[in-house]
C-alpha cells in the first residue's frame, strides 16, 4: 500500500509542483494590495474647490476603510513636489502648472473643474492693450508655489511681459483685493472654479473691471494650449444687481487630479468612481457630464483611468464591495494560470500513476527473463533460488487491489517457468 502512496505522491506532485511554480510566476504580475492609508495633499483654505473636493474623497475613501491623511500644500507647485517627493498619493493640480514645472513619474486621473483666472484691473485706461498698460505697475499673481502665480505669469508672458516687466505682488484672495481696491496694485490675478468673497467684492468695487477676454480667447487659446475659454453669462454672479453686466469671456485651466506613476491600480480604479461620483454634476462653467474628463491633459494618463474613460466602472466594483472586487480581481489573475495548468496536467497524472505502479511489476518481468535467458539447460539450484526470490518479491508488492491479478498473473508465471525449467532439466 505504502508503494501506491508514493506512487501517488509522486504522480500528483509533479502537477502539485508545476501549479506552484506557474503561480509563483503569475504572482509576479498580481497588482500589490492597496495601501491602508491614502495621502491627499489638501489647501489650507477649507472653502478653496480642492479642499472641497478633498473632504468628498476622503468621506468616500473613509467609507471604504482606507485611512486618509491630508498633508497641507501651498499650490499647485508645492503639490507637484510633495507628489515626485513620494509625500503624498494624489493632489489637484491647476492646468499649465505640470507644463511649466516638469511632470516625470506623474500620471493624471483626468480633467475635474474648469478654474477660470479672474483677472481684474484698475479702469480708467486710454486706449491700447490694458494688459500692455500693466508694464512695470503692481500687479498681485499670487504667492511664489500658487498655480496663481504660474498661470499669471504665463499670461503675462504671452503679452511679451516677462517677471521683471512688472512688480509682482505675492498677494491672493482677499489681500489681492484689498491691494487692488486701495490702489496699492494696478491688477490682481485671482484663480477660482467659483466665486469667492474676493471676486464678488471686486465685481462690485468701483473703480475695477473684470477683463473680458472675448476678443482675443482663441489667441490665448492657441498660445497656451492648457486654457479654456469659459463663459460667464451676463447676470451669471447676480441676477438682482445685474453682474456682471454684460457676457464676460474668462480663459480657464482645468483641474487634474495627479499621482505618482506608481499609484496602486485599485486604488486608482476606486478614485476614478468617486472623481466620477463627485464631478459630473453642472457647475458654474460646465453642463452635467463634462467631467471627469480623460482629454487635453499634460501628463500621460494612469493606465487604469483611460479604461474607466473608455469601459466605466469594471463590473465587479459596480456590484460588489471594493474589497470584495478587489480580492475576486486579485485571485482571478491566478485562477487563470491555476486553471490553464491544471487541466492538461490533471490528464496527465493518471498515466503517469498508472505507469509507476505497473513499472514494479514490470521489473521483475524484466528479471523473470534474464533468469529464463541464463538458464537455457535446465533447473539448477542457483536458478531455482533466483525463482524463489522473484516469487517473494513479487508476493511483497504493496499495491492496490486493483493490481492483485496482476500478482497472481506473475506469480503464475515464475512457477510456470519454474516446472518448465524443471521438465528441461
């Protein structure tokens, strides 16, 4: 019986053996488990549209029991750092900002918001270019690491005014306005997906107009690749105070939500249905759907995304809890392999079985023969002890029931042989 064990292991183990080994390599393609925490990199204005939107991931993340951390970033700037740093997983970066800064090893999750740059000026201009006017005047574009800053200076820049052509002021929000309003600045740059205190103080200040891009929107357009004209409708900010009076085209970046290239893939495939959750309703700027959005962006998109973008949300995280999704997806992966290996290899084992069971018989046939080839005169002593020998082996075989004719059959056979040899003699 002991033999048939052995034989058995041995048969099985080889399929055991080549499944462990397909696995091992099938788990060198198995995404990693997603992290227990999850860094965001959060503005330290609460009511900003990226905190906003911070606080709606992470009650979606937290729901999900994933740890969230908020690692506190100045800007867009800052927020590009803190992500090639390896200090933070995801943070909302402003449109242009990647482009003047660099973007290695960072991926977009896609476009979320449109944040137009309100750029208000002192009036009272004679003629000419108002931006052209701003040479060598204050001008608030927002502290040094802001997307403010990199957006106001690239428009500027576009004007053929350099850094060194004005004075910038590293003012934003209200103390871009408050410069403004007292004269202290001739323009302020304020970056906003919605209206702030700052923008609707300006609006209302006399003395400051909001620029109207309408004339020259596809010039900035095609200058910068990155901006968008957006449109604000007459009455768009105040339908009882009539502001702003009069259509106003803004040019706007959108917002993108970047990673590092390393982002685990089910974390990303999670984010891109709570981006989708969070973004797709109407805003001030843009109809219901147009976000999230997979198009214009500066950085490649995470492989997982642009299958959201072309499939939507995969099946099983549609229907099932992440953790859940996650697990089947994971194991899924080397159910493949597992299957694939062990169907050929399950038919393969049996004969493999069958042969090490029948090989014992086998071998002492093979001996039964060469005791027959030697002992062409007859029976001798020495040839009737190797009989003998053969005969008890054969009666020790341990093997299965279904073998026991086969031992009879060989020990038929020895004596056989044995009362043929004898005859001979």
């Amino acid at each position: 019986m002991w033999q048939a064990v052995k034989a058995l292991f041995r048969s099985w183990g080889l399929v055991l053996l080549a499944t462990i080994i397909g696995l091992v390599i099938a788990w060198r393609f198995v995404s990693p488990a997603p992290p227990e925490t999850i860094r965001l990199a959060v503005l330290p204005d609460p009511r900003s549209a990226y905190s906003v939107a911070v606080e709606a991931y992470a009650k979606e993340l937290e729901g999900e029991r994933f740890k969230v951390e908020r690692v506190t970033s100045q800007g867009s700037a800052e927020s590009i750092r803190l992500l090639k740093e390896g200090r933070v997983d995801l943070a909302h970066v402003q449109g242009g900002v990647p482009t003047a800064l660099g973007a290695e090893r960072l991926v977009t999750l896609g476009q979320l918001f449109y944040e137009p740059a309100w750029v208000f000026i002192r009036s009272g201009q004679q003629g000419g270019s108002p931006v052209q006017a701003l040479r060598g005047q204050p001008v608030a574009v927002g502290p040094e690491g802001s997307g403010t800053r990199v957006l106001a200076l690239a428009l500027l820049a576009a004007n053929g005014l350099g850094a060194d052509a004005i004075q910038p002021l590293p003012l934003q929000g209200a103390e871009a306005a408050e410069a403004l309003a007292s004269g202290q600045a001739r323009a302020a740059v304020l970056v906003s997906a919605r209206p702030t205190e700052a923008i609707n103080r300006l609006v209302r200040t006399e003395g400051v107009e909001l620029l109207n891009f309408e004339s020259r929107a596809e010039a900035y357009a095609t200058h910068l690749p990155f901006l968008t004209p957006v449109h604000l409708p007459n009455g768009g900010l105040s339908l009882a105070e009539d502001l702003p009076r009069g259509d106003v085209t803004l040019m706007a970046p959108a917002a993108s939500l970047l990673a590092r290239d390393d982002l685990n893939p089910q974390v990303a495939a999670l984010m891109m249905r709570i981006l989708r959750d969070t973004h797709k309703a109407r805003t001030l700027f843009s109809p219901e759907g147009r976000f999230p959005s997979g198009l214009s962006h500066e950085v490649p998109l995470q492989a997982d995304a642009a299958r959201f973008y072309e499939r939507g949300v995969s099946f099983l995280q549609t229907y099932l809890p992440f953790w859940v999704a996650i697990a089947v997806e994971r194991l899924w992966v080397l159910a493949i392999p597992l299957i694939t290996l062990l169907l050929p290899l399950a038919r393969i084992a049996p004969p493999i079985y069958t042969w090490q069971i029948e090989r014992q018989l086998w071998n002492i046939y093979n001996k039964v023969r060469k005791v027959d080839e030697e002992s062409a005169k007859g029976l001798s002593m020495q040839t009737a002890a190797k009989l003998d020998a053969l005969d008890k082996e054969a009666a020790e075989l341990k093997l299965p029931d279904s073998y026991a004719d086969r031992i009879y059959d060989l020990r038929r056979h020895i004596a056989w042989l044995r009362e043929r040899k004898a005859g001979a003699a």
